[in-house]
C-alpha cells in the first residue's frame, strides 16, 4: 500500500508487518494437523552443553522438503505417518476393501524407482541439488 519511501508511515508499516505474522500463523496452523512433518524447527539439547560446541547446542532448521526426502527413502522403511497412499485403479481399491479383513500393507513411496515431488511455490537450485543428493545416496537407482 506504499508506492515509495516517503509515503511511508508508521501505521503502513505496522500493518505490512502484521500481514506478514498473520501469513506465518496461517503457514503453521495448516500443518498442525501433521504428526511428523509439523515442524521445520528442531530444539537444541542443553544437557551436555559443557562437552559440546556451540553449534550443536542451539536450535537447527531442517527444511520440510528434506524431511520428506529423508522419509520417503527411509531403509527401515516404517508406514509413512504423514504420507498417504491414494488408490488410483481397480486393483488397488480391491486391496483397499480387502485390506479391512485381513493384513494388507500400504504400498511405500519409496517403492517405485520414479518418483515425483510437485512443490507448490517452485524450488530453488540448492534443494534440487539437496534431494538429488539425498535420493542418490539413500536410494541408489531412484529417479
């Protein structure tokens, strides 16, 4: 709402600045839901703070794409909590309804050797390089 630097007041600033935190709590409160991937802040450990260095004591940021990544080629290979399967043909919507009356796992993400991440808003260089190096480290041989 400000067109140049002298226009600027104090009240138009004041209300940039809450449209911006106002942004973020709606950012946070659509992942609320999530049990995994709610959060992109990981707490720092203070119980050992005289043994270890400054860095490793102090909270890190570990982006959600990554968290993604790491997940889906887990070698462990666990039900991906956030991560849902949809059933797309015939066959699977038959293993869906067979899967109330006996065990039937849940095909893993990191099952098909092509895999495909849309995020919306784009990505940059560094987290295309990120999830190459991810993927071709945990999951050799995965596009």
């Amino acid at each position: 709402g400000c067109d140049s630097s002298p226009n600027l007041t104090s009240e138009k600033a004041t209300d940039a600045v809450d449209d911006i935190f106002q942004s973020l709590r709606d950012i946070a409160r659509a992942r609320m839901h999530m049990k995994q991937f709610n959060s992109i802040h990981n707490a720092g450990s203070n119980t050992h703070q005289a043994s270890q260095s400054f860095s490793s004591r102090c909270a890190s940021y570990k982006p959600l794409l990554k968290q993604i990544v790491e997940e889906i080629c887990n070698p462990d290979r666990p039900d991906p909590v956030d991560i849902e399967h949809m059933s797309s043909g015939l066959t699977d919507l038959l293993k869906t309804g067979f899967s109330m009356f006996m065990k039937v796992n849940r095909p893993h993400p990191g099952d098909n050797p092509l895999l495909i991440i849309f995020m919306v808003g784009g990505v940059t260089v560094s987290e295309v390089k990120m999830v190459k190096d991810l993927v071709g480290t945990r999951k050799p041989g995965t596009q």
